[in-house]
C-alpha cells in the first residue's frame, strides 16, 4: 500500500515565493496572518500567499499576507564556476574507482550450495537442514 498525501491548490505554490492569493484560491476576503484577528478584512486581491517549509511536515504551510506583512522573495542560490581543475580533480577518483572495483561473478562461477531435499533450503556446512532438521550429505 503507498501513502500519498492529497492533491490540492498548496501543491502548486513554491517555497518562500509570494503569490497573489486571486491567483491561487477563490474565496471570500480574509486577514493578514501578521495583522492578527483584530486587522483589517483584505480581498484576495491584496493579499499575497506565502509557503513556509515545516521540519516535521514535507509539504510545509500557506500563510497569508498584506502588502505591508509580505516577505520578502528570497534570492536565487548562488551558481558557482566550474573550473577545469575542478572538474578533472572530480573526475580522477571516479575512474580509479571504476578500475578498483572487482568484476561481477557469474552464475556459473559459483560454486554449488547443498539444498534440503525436502524444504528446498540451502544446508548449514555441518550438513544440518534448519527447518525440518534432516542430515544432508
């Protein structure tokens, strides 16, 4: 059984980026999450949507904003240089790697485990089968 969670208008909001709430979800006007239950009703229109992330909840949590209360958009990551030392640096350990590792082994090149005849299961090396107990030569 695979676990998803359901499908809804938050998935489609990305992390930390504000969005015109009129754009998201439909609705009636609403507060500033910062201006609290004392302030003021905003249209959708005026309110921005903000999606925080959660330590414990992957998809995280919507909050909603006035244009005073808005955060702000956070910077794109910075994008370092690739240099061509860094790059044959990196690719140097993946190839002794590649010459390290050992061949795989064939079938055929295994050698033949002894099987009980009655369980089908591989025998111990004293000969003992560990199901039914029987002495396999």
């Amino acid at each position: 059984m695979k676990i998803v969670s359901s499908q809804d208008w938050r998935d489609a909001i990305r992390f930390d980026a504000p969005v015109l709430v009129a754009d998201v979800v439909p609705g009636e006007a609403t507060r500033c999450v910062a201006c609290g239950t004392d302030g003021p009703l905003y249209e959708r229109t005026e309110l921005w949507a903000v999606k925080h992330r959660h330590p414990k909840h992957h998809d995280g949590f919507v909050r909603f904003y006035c244009e005073a209360h808005k955060p702000a958009a956070p910077p794109p990551p910075p994008v370092a240089p690739v240099t061509a030392a860094r790059t044959r640096a990196a690719a140097a350990p993946r190839a002794e790697r590649r010459s390290a590792s050992p061949r795989p082994t064939l079938i055929t090149d295994r050698p033949t485990r002894t099987m009980c005849p009655d369980c089908f299961v591989e025998v111990s090396v004293g000969g003992d089968c560990g199901m039914c107990g029987a002495q396999v030569v």
